[in-house]
C-alpha cells in the first residue's frame, strides 16, 4: 500500500483543492445499493401530508433544481428503482418553477412526483424506521485579529493536506490489498529515499502543539474554544465581530481522522450520567470545567478546516454538502448512498419535545455520522433556539423519497 499510495503523492501534492461548495460529481449510480430498499407508496397516504404548508418547502426545492440543471440531461440520479434521468429532473423543475401557491403545489406534487418509502433490509427483514437527529449553524464571537479574549484559531485549509483518491489511480495502480477506503486525507513529509504520505495530524496535534500554525492561515479568532469545537461538529457557522458585523463560515476540508462525539466521550469518562449526553448538557458542561474541557475535546481526533463565504453564497443559509444555501427547517442531511442528494423527502419523526415533524424537506447535506438507509439530520437554523431544539435531538421515525414519474423528460 506504501509504495503505491507514494507513488500518487507528487501528483497529489500539486493539484488545487476542490471548492467545497460545487465539489458535486455526476455518479452514474444505476445498481440498488445493498441493504436499501425502496417500496412505492401514494402520496396522499404520507403520515401528515395534508397539515404541512408545503409550498414552503418550495425555495430549497428550487435550489436543488438550480443544481440539477447543471447535470447532462443522460446523468442518472438515483440509484435503482428511484433512479432517473437528470432530464425528468429538469422538467419537474421548469414546473415547480411556475407553483405559485400551495394548490398548485400539492397538484405538481401528486401528478408529476412518485414517492417511495425507504427501509433498511438487513437479514431478509425490513425496517422503514431509522433515528433523526438534529442540527444547526453555530454562532460564535470572534475577531480578524488575535488580542484578549480571542484566542481560539479558526484555520482555513491547511497548505501541506494532501486528499487522495485512489480511484483516480485504478486503471494504472496495482492493486491493493486490505485497502477498505478509496480516500486518504494526509501530508508528505520528505525522508531519505524519497517522499511519504504520512496521516494529517490530529486535533491534540494542531490544538495543543501548534504543529499547523505555519501550515494554515487563521480566518478568524474566536473567543469561546467550546464553542468552536461545536463549530466542528455543526460544519459551519456565523461569527459576530467586535464591530457587530456578522461574517459565514463553512467547511472548507478535515483531516480524515476518524470522529468521535464529545457526548459518548464524556459519558464515558463518566463526567455525565446516563441522559445527559445531549449537545445541550455537553456544552454546559464543558463551559463550567473549562480546565478539563480541552483534554476530552482533544479525545476526538478529527479537526475540521474552513472558509469565508460570501452573502451571494449564503442568501439562505450556510452551504450543505450539496452546495446549495440550507433553509431552516427545510432541508435534511442524508446518507447519499440511500437518498440521492437534492431530491425532496417526506419526512416523518417528530422534535425533542415530542411534536409531530412531519413536512416535506430537500437532501442538501451529509454528515459524518449520518450513515445508513434510514439516517436523517434535520436542519433547525441558527439561535439559542435552534441549539436547544438540535442539541436534543434524537428521534426515531421514517422518511420518503421523492421523484419524477416514470416519462417525465
């Protein structure tokens, strides 16, 4: 694996980073993924169909269709029997386009979009349940510059991080053996006999060592480090600086290093009792054992890189992995395997105060820990509220995927 892994390095070590924002890829996925099964329903049984005011769903919709017309109208979105062709995409989108209330809408909806509930199918048995977490954009105070209280880096990308796809070596590389990842985050370190790809340093590294302060340039400087590792996990943000002026910040990379929740860590540690792993608790006690606090934070190896965003890239929100603006309350990171990224989804679960949430949101995003084929992490905003109602987030439920009839070109 050496050998080979060194043999891509230099090729590597030059080329631009992606812009996280349209690093989209049309993926000619056709095959039904193993262990996703996708069953047909009608739309007008969906739990809760005709309470929610779906019109409002309608701006994340149109920022999905803003994507999916930049797709060769041949490019397949989907995957098995909720595979279609960008083209049936881009005429549901000129429609939706033209809905201009919420009867015109539901009718688009109904006559144009089939839904199909999606389940895992594990051992010959299939479960269309899964957990639903929540999430948001994180609000911090920072400055440009480092003095006083501000003395948490925020770094953009680091100048020495290599990403490497082994992927785009498969028609030249010899094969690997026991290789269980096509991608590797890491830095070439130069030794005697040639250069190495070695892993990216990890959080304790970069937050307690400094070994990156060189290596990457500091966006900003923030006041509170709790609350920048809360940054870490939220994957971006909006920063308050001492002028008042409000600046976004999103994911810009990581270091590939595996990620571990501060919740199960301090549960662990048994700091925290058994209920009391919720971001909400987590926070609190991190700001009351500030001295202990690093040490747990720096449990959690991986360390995540961002980037300025600028008011056109974030009319509506901070950008998902789908590059697009997030809506609040609208759009749902998935796991990209199960339910193709831009499509509507009904979704079914409800909030941590035990309140039916059930409204038609758009898959915009994907998440660390959003893994498998009922996995959904819902988008709250950003506010004291929005922390409060992501932060206890853990809800069992279902969801739909939509898309476009069979003919619709």
């Amino acid at each position: 694996m050496g050998a080979a892994v060194g043999a891509i390095v230099t090729a590597q070590y030059f080329r631009l980073k992606s812009d996280p924002a349209v690093i989209t890829k049309e993926v000619q996925i056709q095959p039904q993924q193993p262990g996703v099964n996708y069953t047909p329903v009608e739309i007008e049984s969906l739990p809760g169909w005709a309470n929610d005011a779906i019109f409002d769903a309608r701006p994340a919709m149109l920022r999905s269709c803003e994507r999916y017309s930049r797709k060769s109208p041949t490019a397949i979105i989907g995957q098995g029997p909720i595979g279609r062709p960008a083209s049936s995409w881009h005429t549901v989108c000129a429609l939706l386009a033209g809905a201009d209330s919420e009867k015109t809408m539901r009718t688009l909806m109904a006559s144009k979009f089939s839904a199909y509930s999606v389940s895992a199918e594990i051992d010959q048995s299939i479960n269309s349940h899964g957990t639903f977490t929540g999430y948001y954009e994180a609000d911090l105070k920072g400055s440009m510059t480092r003095g006083g209280p501000y003395q948490t880096p925020i770094y953009g990308l680091p100048r020495n991080l290599v990403n490497v796809n082994l992927n785009d070596f498969a028609a030249t590389a010899a094969p690997l053996s026991g290789v269980g990842h096509a991608k590797f985050v890491g830095r070439v370190v130069e030794q005697e006999g040639g250069v190495q790809l070695k892993p990216y340093y990890s959080r304790a590294n970069i937050d307690a060592d400094g070994v990156i302060a060189g290596d990457a340039d500091v966006i900003v400087w923030a006041r509170d480090p709790v609350d920048v590792h809360i940054l870490h996990i939220q994957g971006s943000g909006r920063v308050t600086l001492q002028d008042g002026r409000i600046i976004r910040i999103g994911f810009a990379g990581s270091n590939g290093l595996s990620f571990r929740g501060i919740g199960g860590i301090l549960l662990k540690a048994g700091v925290l009792k058994p209920g009391q792993g919720s971001m909400v608790s987590v926070r609190d006690w991190l700001k009351n054992n500030p001295k202990q606090a690093a040490k747990y934070m720096n449990m959690n190896a991986r360390y995540i890189f961002f980037r300025h965003l600028s008011p056109e890239q974030t009319k509506g929100g901070p950008i998902g992995a789908f590059g697009v603006s997030l809506t609040p309350m609208r759009s749902i990171a998935v796991d990209p395997r199960s339910v193709p990224l831009g499509a509507p989804v009904w979704l079914d679960t409800h909030d941590p105060d035990g309140r039916p949430l059930q409204r038609l949101v758009a898959a915009q995003d994907v998440g660390s820990a959003i893994k498998g084929a009922v996995r959904g992490d819902f988008f709250w905003g950003h506010g004291p509220d929005a922390f409060y109602k992501a932060g206890r987030m853990k809800s069992d439920g279902q969801y739909f995927v939509f898309v476009p009839k069979q003919g619709n070109h």
